[in-house]
C-alpha cells in the first residue's frame, strides 16, 4: 500500500503528519487532489503567495522558510497477503 504524508516540522520538531492511504482499487488521483488542496491550505496559512508560488512548492514537495517546512513524503506498507 502507498501512503502520501503531508509533515509538518518546525525547529526540528514535528507538529504533524496527515497521512493518506492510496488503496490499489482506489483511484489515486482522487488521492492526489486531497493532499494538494491540504498542502496548499498548510503553507496559505504561512505566507501569502500567488497561484504560481503556490503550485511551485505543491510541485517540489515542499515549503521551508524559517526553520518551518511543510513536505510530501510518499512511502510505502507491504501489509502482506491477507
């Protein structure tokens, strides 16, 4: 099973993680569009930024400023036959 993690760190601390399980008869992109509108709500909450900006962090994966960072993280759980 993937899994994409949306971490929020500061000063070397992590402030949360929102995980979200992608599921082989789920369909990703539905996936997709959930942690980029909870990535871009997280850092809209930090700075003001444009649409432009804004799609640039979402693309790399990530937002840093100030010993702050808010990434994606995709990473993967062999749950096994079951």
């Amino acid at each position: 099973m993937r899994i994409i993690n949306i971490v929020e760190v500061d000063d070397n601390v992590v402030l949360n993680i929102d995980s979200f399980p992608v599921f082989e008869e789920q369909l990703s992109n539905d996936v997709a569009e959930e942690v980029e509108e909870l990535f871009k709500d997280i850092v809209s909450k930090k700075i003001d930024a444009n649409d432009d900006e804004m799609d640039a962090y979402f693309k790399n994966g990530v937002y840093r400023s100030n010993g702050y960072s808010c990434s994606i993280v995709l990473s993967y759980l062999d749950i096994g036959d079951e």
